[in-house]
C-alpha cells in the first residue's frame, strides 16, 4: 500500500521513487493501493504529477473561472509506471482538494477503483494574498472539474464501492462485483451527469447514497476482495 498524507513541493517525486521501488520487486506486483484517506490535498500541480505517474494518457482535470485565463485543461503526458497494474484508490470524507482530483481522475479514466466514502468536496482553486495586518485574503479564481465534465465543489468523488453504508452493504456490493453487476452504477451515473452550477438539495442527494465518513478496516477487506479478482475489478471500473 502507498499512501500519500498532502501534496506538497515534491510530493510527485517522492511518489514516483516509491512507485519505482515497488514495481522493481521479483516480481513486480499486479496490484496495487493508494491510500488518499485524510489527505487534505495541498498543491494542485503536485496531484498532476501523480496522476501522470499513473495514467498512460487522457485528461487529468480541468479549471474553469470567469477569467480566461483561469482555464486550465492537465492532461497525462508521460507513461503509467505501474504497466497497467490493478489500482484501487481509498478515500474518505475527509480526502480532499488536490487528494479528490488524483482520485476523480483515476476513477473517470477507468485507470482505477475508488473505494470508501463520499469525499469532502473541495473544488476550487484559491489565491491567497498577505494583507498588512497579518491576515490573508482568499480570492476564489476558478472551479476544479473532473475528467467527465462534473464539479469537484459539494459533489465530491463518489466511490464506484462504497464502505460507509455498512458491512452488509458492502457484502452485497461485492457479491453482485462477482456476477459482474455494480450496484452502484446508477447513482455514479447520475452523479458523473451533474453539471454546475448544481442546487445543495440535488448534491445532498447524491451524497446521501454513500455518506462521508472516517475511513476504517471496511476500505482494505474491500479493496483485498476486488484486487485478487480480475473480473470483479473490471466490473468496478467505470467505463
């Protein structure tokens, strides 16, 4: 398991060296977890360079503000370091930001499976300037949007299996993975569809399918279950 607790100055780097290491073992493993659970996100360039590490092409994120130069399309550019090994990606409701568009990413590019709970839901991209006093303003320059199209902002990711409704739940999930259904296909269509700007009464209902909460032991019996089955982890992905 690798986990990644902020996106900091360099935390693309480190990542890559660690992934580098793991993959040079005999032999190298097919599958693999990135923990983003508490990861309360930090430089969004950072989780670009991640996500580039991972993902052999295709989109990353976009920005979007009222200033045109606040557009900002991040695609993959370099190669997947993992040679297309298994992914499950685990977050929670306090995974956010920076941490919600690696996993977005991953998930909308059928590169991974998100598992766990709804994420925090920290879409926007922030400038900070030191006043006189000592305080900062925050002037907001510009919303985060998936690969798909939906916003980051109050949506959050939805995980394609969700752990926060309960082992048995969760039993469920995986036994219908195994006949290659997803139960959760319907709300992680409806919520890949939104578009902003959206209502808080329709972003509370899609969230209400998969409620934001602590991560727990529920997030590795899961991802254990999808990662030794090829056929349920395809069933997981979105496609």
């Amino acid at each position: 398991m690798l986990k990644i607790s902020g996106f900091n100055k360099g935390t693309g780097d480190q990542f890559a060296q660690a992934l580098a290491g793991v993959m040079a073992q005999t032999p190298p493993p097919s599958a693999l977890v990135l923990d983003l659970r508490g990861n309360r996100g930090g430089v969004l360039r950072q989780a670009v360079l991640v996500a580039d590490s991972l993902l052999q092409s295709g989109p990353i994120a976009e920005t979007n503000g009222r200033d045109p130069d606040a557009d900002q399309a991040f695609k993959a550019e370099g190669a997947d370091l993992t040679d297309g090994a298994r992914l499950a990606v685990l977050v929670d409701g306090q995974t956010a930001s920076a941490a919600e568009i690696l996993s977005s990413a991953l998930a909308d590019d059928g590169r991974a499976v998100v598992i766990g709970s709804e994420t925090l839901g920290k879409g926007l991209v922030q400038t900070v300037t030191a006043l006189p006093d000592g305080g900062e303003l925050y002037v907001t320059w510009s919303r985060v949007l998936a690969p798909r199209g939906w916003p980051l902002q109050g949506m959050g990711v939805m995980p394609q299996i969700c752990t926060s409704n309960g082992p048995q739940a969760l039993n469920q999930q995986l036994a219908a993975l195994a006949q290659g259904r997803n139960l959760q296909s319907p709300v992680l269509a409806q919520a890949r569809a939104v578009r902003a700007p959206v209502s808080i009464d329709r972003i509370l209902a899609l969230r209400s399918a998969c409620p934001a909460d602590i991560g727990g032991g529920l997030d590795e019996q899961a991802a254990i279950a999808l990662l030794s089955n090829p056929e349920m982890y395809q069933a997981a992905l979105l496609h």
